[in-house]
C-alpha cells in the first residue's frame, strides 16, 4: 500500500507564497497610486481656492512666489506701522 499525503509540499507552498506577493504587491500599487491623486485633487483645490494658478508646474511657482511677496510685504507695513 502506499500513503498518499494530503499535505501541500514545499514547492507548491512556495509557489502560493509568491502568488501571493504578486496580488498583494499589485494591489498596493493600485492603493498608493490612488491615494496619491486624490491628495493631488485636494491639494489642487485648496490651492484654487487661495487663488494660486495651477495650470502647470511653472505658473504655479510663480503664483505661490507673489502671493508669498505679498504677504511678506504685508508684514513689513505692519511692523513700519503704516
């Protein structure tokens, strides 16, 4: 008689394992890819909302440059005491 075993052997223990890190790396993937462009929506929205133009990269830096000068200058005003 011989006994048949009922067990999974090492290598397809192994292959599931590696299955298994396959899905879940996708899919952790998918997840931060995501998360990411919906913090991109929001902090594009926010940034509208202050009246910072973010057609592009470059608009957008020199947008946040001159809302920042002028708060800067704001402040100075303030501690000249006009």
């Amino acid at each position: 008689m011989k006994k048949t075993s009922s067990a999974f052997m090492l290598i397809e223990m192994l292959l599931v394992a590696a299955v298994l890190m396959i899905i879940a790396i996708t899919m952790l993937k998918l997840y931060t890819k995501q998360a990411g462009v919906s913090i991109n929506k929001e902090t594009k929205e926010v940034a509208t909302q202050a009246g910072v133009d973010t057609t592009n990269y470059q608009t957008t830096v020199d947008s946040v440059k001159g809302k920042l000068q002028d708060i800067q200058d704001k402040h100075f005003k303030e501690l000249d005491g006009g």
